[in-house]
C-alpha cells in the first residue's frame, strides 16, 4: 500500500477534473498538498497522466474501460467508475457522497453549469475551478470576506437583488450574466434572498 492511500480520510477536498484543457499543472498543485482523493474523466486522463499525478478514480465509459484495462495495473489501487452519455459529474459527485466526502474542488466545469449542481450543494461543500477563476457558493444569503482590491465576479439567478456593502459604501443591484464588481481592499459583505456564488481570480 502507497503512503499515498495510507493516508486518506476523506478529510481533505476531493479534486475532481472533469476536463484539463483550460488548467494548468501549477493551479493544481497546491490543491494536491495534502494528498485528496483524485478523480479523473477519461477525456482528461491523458493530460493528467502527463503531470505525474497519481490518481484513485477514472470516470469513463464501458468501452473506454474495456480497451485501457492496463490502467488498473499502472495506477494500481485506480478504480474505474462507469459513466456513459458524458455524465461523468454526476457519477464523480454520487462516489464522492457514497464515500462520505465532505468537499470537492470540481475542475473543467463551467461556472455557467453552478446551478445544475442542485441540491448537491446541500450535500458537499464545493468548489469550482473554471480557467483562472475560483468560485464557491453561498447557501446562506449572505456573505462577508475580505479582499484585496480587485475584481469579482457574482453569478447567480439574473435579477437577484443584491445588496454590498464596503469602503465604498452601500450598493443594491440586480444580478445579470456577467455582474463584475470592482471591491477596494478591506471587507465586503454581499447579502441575497437565494443562493449566489462568489468567483475570484486566483490566478493570471
């Protein structure tokens, strides 16, 4: 047994790469620091091979796992989990739940898919990583953190009413697509009536 699995007690974030195209290997890095469970779909496999990294779960079809089976082998303990018709998140979150995970860091999803996780968010704490941007949900309504001078992005249902408040005073706005706000450094608090996710850049 590899002291990479010896560790595991599903107490760190879980990282799930749904697609490796749009990331790269130093954004994840600092995510793999405490050795997580890794799961990877069969479409990102091949990139993250490429990183070295060691991975625990590969979400592919039955006719991907029939033709790769020499994977089992070269990544031993790796695990297949089947996933057809693409629907590798939702295979990735239900082995996630099933093995009492407490969050993820979802890689390669779009934030414009945030809503489609549903009533997961009440389930697992998560964390999508889209590009150079990092977002995370906020169940309760209301928010309060604080920043750098910079820019954030706000996504949640459009015409939500939001209300912010920071140095540079107090703001109620509507939520529409892209609702970008310039913050000043100090803390900002950003209050609701449903569920918004907060999205920072975290890399250039």
């Amino acid at each position: 047994m590899s002291s990479h699995h010896f560790v595991k007690e599903q107490q760190e974030p879980a990282v799930l790469i749904l697609d490796a195209d749009q990331i790269r290997f130093e954004q994840l890095s600092p995510l793999l620091e405490w050795v997580p469970t890794v799961l990877v779909s069969e479409y990102a496999l091949d990139r993250v091979l490429s990183w070295g990294i060691k991975i625990d779960v590969i979400l592919a079809s039955v006719s991907f796992q029939a033709t790769n089976q020499q994977l089992l082998e070269e990544q031993y303990p790796v695990k297949f989990i089947a996933a057809e018709g693409e629907l590798y998140l939702e295979a990735g979150l239900e082995f996630l739940l099933a093995t009492d995970h407490k969050a993820a860091h979802l890689i390669g999803i779009s934030h414009i898919s945030a809503f489609d996780l549903g009533t997961k968010l009440d389930l697992i704490t998560i964390t999508l990583l889209d590009g150079d941007w990092k977002y995370y949900p906020v169940k309760s309504g209301e928010f309060k953190k604080w920043f750098p001078d910079s820019t954030i992005h706000i996504h949640g249902k459009e015409g939500m009413p939001l209300q912010v408040q920071n140095d540079n005073g107090e703001l109620i706005l509507p939520i529409t697509y892209a609702t970008m706000l310039e913050v000043p450094e100090g803390i900002t608090s950003i209050k609701a009536p449903g569920i918004f996710w907060i999205g920072e850049q975290v890399y250039s």
